[in-house]
C-alpha cells in the first residue's frame, strides 16, 4: 500500500530557528548511525521513518559511513525516499556527512577537498538526491588546512549540492576560526553538531557559548549515550540492545556499575517528573535555549513514540536540576 503522511504531522512538533538563519530544525530529529544499515531489518527502518516524519519530524541525519556496511544507511534511506517520502522532498531537511574512513587510499578520509566532494557525489547517488539540505565536515582535520575543508563546503553549497554548511565535533577554537573562515566565503556555518548528554557535558566549557555568540545552531547528537540514558540497562545488558550487538558502537565494558549507580538515581527523578529517563535525558538537553535540536536514534517505533513524548513536558524546577546535578558528579 502507498504511503500517505498523517494529516496532523505538523500538529504538536515544536520547531527552532537553527542559529541565526532562517531554517527552522524540529527539537527532535532522527539520526541513522544505527537501526538503518544491511544488518538491520529493512521494513522496521522504513516505518520508523515513516512514523518520524507522521509526528512532524523533518530532519534525518545520515553520513557516508553509516551502516554497517558503510554507506548502507544512505542506499536505505534513497530506497525509502524514493518509495515512500520522495513526493514530499520539500518538507525534509537531510544531512551527510564526509570525515571518517570510507575508501582505500589516501582521498578515502579526513579533510581534503578532493575526499569531500567526491564522498558527497556518492552519497548524492546513493541517496538517488540531487541534493543534501546540511552537508557536514564530519570531524576536524589536523593536517588538512582548515581554509581547504571549509573551502569544499562552500563549493558544494555554491554548486547547489547542498544548501547549507555544518561542522561536527570541532573544538571550540577550531569551530570560531571555521566559522571566520565560512563567513567570509559567504556560505555561514549553519549548525555544529557535537556530543552532548547528562554523561557527556564537556560542550558547556565554552563550544555553547561560542555558538550562540556566532549564531550557530546545535544538534546534539548521542543525547541518550548510546541508550545507557534510559531504563534498558539497570537490570543487566538485554539481548536485542545496542552493546548487546556485535555491530553496535556501545561497548559492553562501557556500561560500568558507577554508571548504572547514577543512571538508577536519575531514574528515580524521571519517575517523580512522571517522565521514562529516556524523555528526561532529552528534555534536560533542550532545557538549554542554545540546543536548537536534540539528535536522537531508535530501534523502534515503541522508543520513536516514547521520545516524542519528552516535548509534552520541558520545564524543570531549579531543585531537580540541582538533583540531577549532584548525582552526575
Ligand atoms: N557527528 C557525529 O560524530 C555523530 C556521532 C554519533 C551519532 N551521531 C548522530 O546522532 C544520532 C543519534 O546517536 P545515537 O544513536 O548514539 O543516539 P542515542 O539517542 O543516544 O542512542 C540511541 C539508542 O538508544 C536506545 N534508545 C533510544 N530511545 C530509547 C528509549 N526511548 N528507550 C530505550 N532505549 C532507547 C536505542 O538503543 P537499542 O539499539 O539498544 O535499542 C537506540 O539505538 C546518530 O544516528 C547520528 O545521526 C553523530
């Protein structure tokens, strides 16, 4: 049967102004690191698109290298536009991404011009798009100038293969002289994109502040750290579950006992907010005016459902922040 999107897919989703641009981000996008390569169940990833885009999310984050294998999360996402999405092209903001390793020999990663621009045309093709909305330098590139990384990203929004430029996990130095570097090109950093959640706060020591002072926007991605912010792992490792999976980037020696310690206690004041740890975890994100956008990935529709409702309730008293706070310590 063909698709048809819900008719109220506009009716509850909040949306942000990404930066000081004029493009407006939902606060809760899909990412497909996981959940939509080779190894994962086709029709499980179409409906959990379908079902994302029916609750008025518009933007999906892929890159080159998703999958496994890499580049199969972007030949799945072409099949699934393509099939099901394409009529509706002009409601979505898609994104890729070039930094990491995607083919032998010395243009197969980092930061050259030659490897951005060549990664984007495969992912274009593997996509079957004749653009991307945000094309990302994926990671920063030390031996690579960052005039020639920025100067590629400029080239392909002036070429019309993608709309706007973002950068992801670049310093706080690195992210101020890429933006003087993009501004000057004329094509603005629209969005950083880099790790945040209540384990991983490092981006609070200055990248927010720089953002907000450069009018960037921020997409924060891992916000539930790989799924150890939710309830899944308090009674050991569940089979089906991320560092249960040979393919997954979660590592089972990463969920310690000091972790589930802390992660048992926050449970306890999601409980009390009456919220899942998961909606919490991603409110306490957006609970920062400067996040334009929280990233998130599923394996279900049933974890999809359960993190739209986090938007139901944003606020937070002062004492629960200072609670949660005092446990991740
Ligand atoms: N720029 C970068 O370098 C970079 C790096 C990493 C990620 N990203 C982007 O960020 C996106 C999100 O990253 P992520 O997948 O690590 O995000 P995440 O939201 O922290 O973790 C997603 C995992 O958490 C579990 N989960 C999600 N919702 C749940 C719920 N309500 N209840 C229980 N478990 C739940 C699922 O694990 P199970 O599979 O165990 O069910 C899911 O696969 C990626 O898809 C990608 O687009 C970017």
């Amino acid at each position: 049967m063909s698709y048809s999107p819900s008719s109220k897919r506009y009716a509850t989703m909040i949306y942000n102004y990404c930066g000081k641009s004029g493009l407006k981000i939902p606060v809760l996008s899909l990412g497909l690191w996981h959940n939509f390569g080779h190894v994962d169940e086709f029709e499980n990833s179409r409906n959990i698109l379908l079902s994302a885009f029916d609750a008025g999310i518009t933007h999906f984050d892929l890159a080159n290298n998703y999958g496994p294998p890499p580049g199969s999360a972007e030949i799945n996402f072409g099949t699934i536009l393509k099939e099901d999405l394409g009529k509706y092209r002009d409601e979505l903001i898609i994104s890729t991404k070039a930094g990491y390793k995607m083919w032998d020999g010395p243009y197969g990663e980092w930061g050259s011009r030659k490897y951005l621009l060549a990664s984007l045309d495969q992912s274009l093709k593997r996509m079957q798009l004749d653009y991307v909305d945000i094309f990302y330098s994926h990671r920063p590139d030390p031996d690579t100038p960052m005039e020639e990384t920025m100067g590629a990203l400029d080239h392909a929004v002036k070429q019309g293969k993608a709309l706007y430029a973002g950068i992801s996990n670049y310093n706080p130095e690195q992210t101020l002289r890429a933006a003087g570097i993009l501004k000057k090109l004329g094509t603005p950093c629209l969005i950083h994109q880099p790790k945040y959640s209540m384990l991983e706060r490092q981006i609070e020591a200055g990248l927010l502040d720089i953002l907000e002072k450069e009018g960037i926007g921020s997409i924060a991605f891992s916000p539930l750290a790989q799924g150890l912010l939710t309830d899944k792992y308090l009674g050991g490792i569940p089979e089906d579950s991320r560092a249960a999976k040979p393919h997954g980037f979660l590592r089972k020696e990463e969920v310690t006992d000091d972790k589930i310690n802390k992660i048992g206690r926050l449970n306890e004041i999601a409980k009390q907010r009456n919220q899942t740890l998961a909606q919490m975890a991603i409110t306490w994100i957006l609970r920062d005016k400067r996040i334009t956008s929280v990233l998130v990935g599923v394996s279900s529709i049933g974890q999809l459902n359960d993190n739209l409702d986090a938007i139901k309730n944003l606020e937070f008293d002062p004492e629960e922040l200072k609670e949660i706070d005092k446990i991740l310590k």
